[in-house]
C-alpha cells in the first residue's frame, strides 16, 4: 500500500515538474520574443499595475509582447542612418547633430523600449553641446529582429554602434549612455570589447539576470523558486546563451572607463544593494548618483533639472581630466 502511494505521488510530482517546465518555457519565450500578429495589441500594464485577476490570466500562457514601435519623431532636424549588427541585421538609428560639437553620445534604450522614449535625453545631450545618436537594438522599434536577449546580445549592437560613430561618423569624445537593459549591454560590450569611450552614462542596470527575474516575481508578491530559476534556464537556452553567467555586476569589474551610475531610489525592479555591488566593482573614476523620487523611469523626464545638472557636470569633470588627479 505505501509503495503504490509513493508511485503515485512521485508521478504526481513529475508531471507537475514538466508542466512547470513547459509553463517557464512559453513564459521565458514570450518574455524574450515579440508577437508579429498585424493586428493593434494593447500595451501591457506595467507589473505593479496588475489585478490579481491579471496575474491568475497570465499563468497559462505569458504576455504576448508586439514589437515595440516608434510612435513619435524628433520635434528637430534629424538624420535617419542604418548600420549591420549581429547576424548582418540591420539597425535604424537617429542623428541628431549640433553645430560645434563637443562629442557625440550614443543612447541604447530599456527592455520593451524604442529609441523615441529617450527624446527627452537626447534633447538634453544637445543642449549640452553633444550630437546624439539614438539606437533601436535590434528587435525594436526600426530596426531588424523580433526578440531581445535582455542585454546580452544587445552589448554586440553597443560595439557595432561605437565603431560606426567613429568610422562612419568620424566622432571622437564618444560617449555611451544607457537606462536598465541598455546599461547592462554598455557594461558588457565593454567587458568583451576594445572599445573605448570617453565615458559612459548608466542608469538602473541589473546586478544579474537571475536577480532582476526574481525581483519581477517580488513585486507580484509571488514566490521565485523555482520558477524564476527555470525562466532564467530556458530564456538564455532559448537565445543561444548561458542566462546565469549574466551579470552586469560581473561585467563592472572590467570597466575602467569613467562612469556615472545612476539610480532611482523608488525602484522596484531593481535593488539598492544591486547598484551598490556594481558600483564597487567599477574599477575607474566614477559617481554614483540617487534620485530621491524616481523609480524604474527616465530620470530625465522625472528630475529633469537634477538630471540635467548631475549629467553636465560629470561630463565636464571627465573632459577637463580632472577626475585622474584624484584616483
């Protein structure tokens, strides 16, 4: 009698572990992959935003994601330009150029983001004398490709897009400027290239891939393990990659390149101690920058005069070549 009920609740017990499998799978592949369906889909509530009506639908089968599109232009002259990435795809890029430059900034954008939701900074770049060229990743928006490695393959788009700003735009004083996934693939392009910046301009990047799963299943204040670990498996098998060595905290401890790192303080996405590990791995001159009402946001659009400042300043710090007397 007990040996029949050990079979039985052991084959209970696998059938649940492959469907919870088969559940990760579907989610880890929507999460990472774009619907190509012609028809409208609504955006997507943010996470916190979600009824436990919302969450009970999404057990089954995911959120279906469209490719995120540009939905508005630059209020400014611009140039569209195109260049290869990853597998020769194609990425569109924005030129937005000033007379009498003092360098150029590249801007990579987040998870589910397009190039026209960092308008705002580009403007602000501008303003201080900097030419902006804003990117989609490939995936997003102009650009090439229906999915996302969040930020892993995205760091090969950062590297094709510093070489072509410096071969093909003839830009020197290149600086890189990135919010959460475009962050963390800033910090990877430079942990695996040769690319050299003048500086870069971080904001919320993830300490790991793990980590910021497990934080998502925090905010629906449900539990990770195991479902966040099997996410994290198949979201990298499924994009060519081995998603637990995906660390941006990781990546920091290579980059010597002169670093503002910034942070909301709200933000629920990403944690504190996850900003701080990164920022004590950064090898370099580098700031560490809190914004007291921000959370996972453009810290341009929502401090826009701190942002501003903070941004201007460290950039003329690192141009006079004061921050070396101080290492």
């Amino acid at each position: 009698m007990k040996k029949s009920r050990f079979k039985f609740f052991l084959r209970i017990t696998i059938w649940l572990f492959i469907l919870l499998n088969v559940l990760t799978y579907i989610h880890a592949y929507k999460f990472t992959h774009f619907s190509l369906e012609d028809k409208k889909i609504e955006k997507s509530k943010g996470i916190e935003q979600l009824t436990m009506m919302d969450k009970l639908a999404l057990i089954p089968f995911g959120v279906d994601h469209p490719k995120p599109q540009n939905e508005v232009l630059p209020n400014k002259n611009y140039e569209r330009v195109t260049f290869p990435s990853r597998g020769n795809k194609e990425i569109e890029g924005w030129l937005l150029p000033v007379e009498n430059a003092q360098g150029t900034v590249i801007l990579f954008h987040g998870y589910l983001g397009v190039k026209s939701l960092q308008l705002e900074e580009a403007y602000g770049f501008n303003e201080m004398g900097y030419n902006a060229l804003m990117i989609d990743f490939l995936g997003h928006g102009g650009s090439e490709g229906e999915s996302t490695s969040i930020g892993y393959g995205e760091a090969v788009d950062v590297i094709y897009a510093y070489y072509y700003a410096q071969e093909e735009l003839l830009a020197n004083n290149i600086v890189l400027f990135g919010a959460s996934m475009g962050a963390a693939a800033i910090l990877r392009a430079l942990s695996i290239s040769e690319i050299d910046p003048t500086a870069i301009l971080v904001e919320c990047p993830f300490g790991s891939m793990e980590q910021t799963i497990q934080n998502r299943f925090t905010v629906l204040n449900a539990p990770s393990f195991p479902t966040s670990q099997l996410l994290v498996l198949w979201g990298g098998l499924q994009n060519g990659f081995w998603a637990f060595q995906h660390n941006p905290e990781d990546y920091a401890k290579s980059v010597r390149t002169p670093t503002l790192l910034m942070y909301g303080k709200l933000d629920s996405r990403v944690m504190m101690e996850e900003t701080e590990n990164i920022y004590h791995s950064l090898s370099g001159f580098k700031r560490l920058k809190i914004f007291e009402e921000s959370g996972h946001q453009s810290y341009c659009r929502n401090e826009h005069d701190l942002w501003m400042q903070s941004v201007e300043e460290f950039l003329e710090e690192v141009t006079s070549g004061e921050p070396y007397l101080s290492i």
